[in-house]
C-alpha cells in the first residue's frame, strides 16, 4: 500500500512517489520565525512534519529522503525584538534557535538534513529578486524596495482559491489590510521581495539587487531561494500549518514559477490548527503553552507528542490539559507492554493496520487506536522488532519517563490532613481541604492505598 497525502492544490488524496531520477524524495517544511518560544499550536506542525519524515524514511529507506527546513532569523518580528532588547540580531536569534533546536529534540522530532538560515541566504534571494525584475515579474520603487507584480502570474491563487474569494488584480485590495507601504506598490495585491532599510532596521541591512536600495529580503523570498538551492528548481511535497497556505505559500509559488519557468513542488500538504480548551490560542486568554510552562505543570515532552496525535492532522484539535493527563497514562501502558515482549522472533502481521493508517493520510487516531486493540489483547506472540518499527514511525520514545514535580511544603501539609479526614470519613472536611489544594493549583488524585499530588 503506497503512501497517500491530501493534496491542497488538487484537493484530493494522492501518492507520493520520488519524482528525480536518483530517487530521492525531496521535503521541505517552513520553519520557525525565532524571535519567541514556539508554542504549542507551532509543535502541532512540527510534529506533523516530523510524522511524515518517518513515514517516508519507512517507505523510501533513510537515505531516499533529504528533508530541509529553514530558520527565519531576519523579518519584522526578529528585527524589533532586538531593538526592543538592545542586543544584536544575531544574539537574540541564537538563543531562540538554541531553545527551538532543545524543544524539538524534548520531542523526539527528527532533526532536518539541512537547515538554512535566511541571513545565511542572503545572496541567493537578492538574485532570486534580480531574475525576477529581469523578466518582468517584479519592479523597484520609488523608495528602492522591490515588490512582486502579481498580475504578471495567471495562475496567481490557484493553490488557496483567493481569487474566488477576494482577490481582485487591478483593484487596492489585498490579501491583508492595506498597509503603510501600500503607495510604493503598483498594485494593492502586489507584495514586497525586499525591503529598503529605514532607521529602525538599525545595522540590520545588506546590498540589494541592481535597482534597489540597501536593505534585507520578505518573508516569501526566503522559503524559495532557499528551497531551490537545497533542493533544486521543484520539490517532491511542501508542507506547513494552514496558516501558512495563504500568502505565504501563494506567494512562494508565484515567485518560483516565474523565477524558474518550472512547477514549484508537486504536492502541498497543511496541518490544520490547534485548540486550546475549544478556543484559539492567544495571549489575552492565557491559554497560548509553550512547552515549558506544560512541563512546569509536571506534563512530559512525549506526552504532549503524543496528545498532539491524538487527533487527525487535517482537522482542527481541541487541547486540554485533561489530554496530557490521558496521554501519560497511554504512555505508561505502552512501557507496561513494551516489558513484557519477549525479544526471540514473534509476529509482525497484527501491526500492519498501524501503518496502513499512517500510510492512508496519516490517519493518527485510526493507528493509535489499532495499536491499543493489540496492547489490550496482550503480547503473546508479538515480535519485539515490530513494536519497535511502530514507535519509530510515532516517533514515541518510552524510555522518556514522566515528570515528577514535588510540591510545595504547604500543599503537602494540606494533602495529608485532607489523606486523614478522609479515611476517618469526614468527607465535609475532606472536600473542604481538596478546595484548598485545587485553589492553589493543584490536583490531589486518589487510590485505595494512597494519593498523588499533580500540577494543574
């Protein structure tokens, strides 16, 4: 059973199959803007991506894969963040690139076989820019920023079908809310490849193309430049969140194309977003996780992977803090079972409904459930190696163990009156202790024989 991804150009599952003679199947995912911790939404893609570097090295063999996936470290965000710190560029995207690289491997997400860095691409997008203007499909102007004329690109939309929706060529608007430099632009949807230094851009600026000011590279830019020196003119599959599949994927097509004459990537595949209690993640509702804050809550990395694959990757989901605790168990019950196989031969066959799930979409609920239909029949006779294979592909590492956070000496203190009420059944001062505990921001869970204390 060949491997199948939805494809969001035709709208339809397809198969992947290398597409250069060498046979080597050619992936590239949008990385992190490094500015910030990623949180958790960002993780959900990255595990995503992640999942389908296994599921092709599975498929393809290790050595028929090259995976990239870039580092943004110079764009609005970077840039302001290092002003605001009074630190150079390239300190603050260090430091957010070292905890990114951390967070990942906290993971278990397999590192990319090449990971370039926008400023380390400089040259390749400034002569991106110059083919561009040189064939007609991109112009300077009056402030020496470069913009790409989107009129010049018929198939302009085809990938998010904006042009059914919004986008009207010839008109001011935009894919996004007309913006400060909307009259250096021959056209409202037009959109900038470069951008002229102005003061508080600081010493961040190099040599622009012949036309242009001084200055640094869009966002867009960068994915195809960089693409295209790592992985030649066309891809095998392009990935990324939803989020990303309009402008930003639009526009690296759009800018390839005409840049190359060639197709872009033969097939995109988007994750879809993730829920925090049945809501966006933002900042002003305090729901917005970054890994961190769930491990000082006591949660493990490799439980969070694995409620992040709970869910269908192209269906938006519902995060709750309820999951992690659901996930921990599962994984207890995966070392449980793990143990308990015996190492001499054994069968393989029961696993195959687990990758056959992966292998169809990536269809993580239906492998999770077959795998715990083989868990809850026991492990007679299963082959140890085969278990092995299916943690590869889940990219589940069970010798992670859970987080023990011990608790403050004044929860402590309250727990055990609460542990004595209630075995000398005074169950009014028990659930008025529980109160106290769950009011300070912790969860006392019971047993017959003692209790545990856990961070909400």
């Amino acid at each position: 059973m060949p491997v199948t991804l939805h494809d969001s150009l035709t709208r339809s599952p397809r198969e992947l199959h290398p597409s250069q003679p060498d046979g080597v199947y050619r992936f590239y995912n949008c990385g992190p803007t490094v500015y910030a911790p990623a949180h958790i939404g960002n993780f959900r893609t990255f595990v995503v991506n992640d999942l389908i570097r296994r599921v092709l090295e599975l498929e393809f063999g290790p050595d028929k894969v090259k995976h990239v996936r870039n580092i943004t470290d110079v764009d609005d965000k970077t840039i302001r963040r290092s002003r605001e710190e009074g630190r150079p560029l390239a300190a603050v995207t260090k430091e957010w690139t070292d905890k990114f690289h951390a967070d990942c491997d906290a993971l278990n997400c397999l590192r990319p076989h090449v990971e370039p860095t926008a400023t380390g691409h400089i040259p390749e997008q400034v002569g991106m820019i110059a083919e561009l203007m040189q064939k007609g499909h991109a112009y300077a102007s009056a402030d020496g920023s470069v913009y790409f004329k989107v009129g010049s690109f018929p198939g302009y939309g085809a990938l998010s079908r904006v042009k059914e929706r919004e986008l009207q060529v010839g008109s001011t608007l935009s894919h996004k809310p007309q913006s400060t430099d909307a009259d250096e632009k021959e056209d409202g949807s037009d959109f900038a490849l470069w951008k002229s230094w102005k003061p508080e851009d600081g010493d961040v600026k190099w040599p622009g193309p012949s036309g242009a000011a001084a200055g640094r590279p869009g966002w867009h830019i960068e994915c195809s430049a960089m693409s295209r020196k790592h992985l030649g003119e066309t891809i095998d599959l392009h990935t990324g969140g939803v989020d990303l599949l309009f402008p930003h994927h639009e526009n690296e097509i759009a800018q390839s194309e005409c840049c190359t004459g060639h197709q872009f990537a033969k097939h995109w595949y988007h994750s879809e977003h993730l829920l925090v209690d049945g809501k966006k993640m933002s900042k002003s509702l305090g729901n917005m996780y970054t890994l961190a804050d769930l491990q000082a809550k006591g949660f493990s990395p490799m439980a969070l992977r694995y409620a992040l694959l709970t869910g269908h990757p192209r269906k938006q989901l519902n995060f709750t803090l309820d999951s992690l605790h659901g996930a921990e168990k599962a994984l207890t019950t995966l070392r449980h079972f793990r143990a308990t196989l015996s190492p001499k031969g054994g069968d393989a066959a029961p696993f195959e409904p687990i990758f056959a799930a992966l292998r169809d979409d990536l269809n993580t609920p239906a492998a999770l459930g077959a795998l715990f239909t083989i868990v809850n029949r026991g492990p007679s006779g299963i082959e140890a190696a085969a278990f092995e294979r299916v943690l590869f592909a889940l990219g589940l590492d069970l010798t992670a163990k859970p987080l023990q956070i011990s608790a403050p000496a004044e929860i402590c203190a309250l727990a055990e009156q609460r542990w004595a009420a209630k075995q000398a059944k005074n169950w009014a001062e028990a659930d008025r202790l529980r109160g106290a505990i769950t009011a300070l921001g912790w969860s006392m869970l019971d047993s017959k024989t003692e209790y545990k204390l856990e961070k909400k």
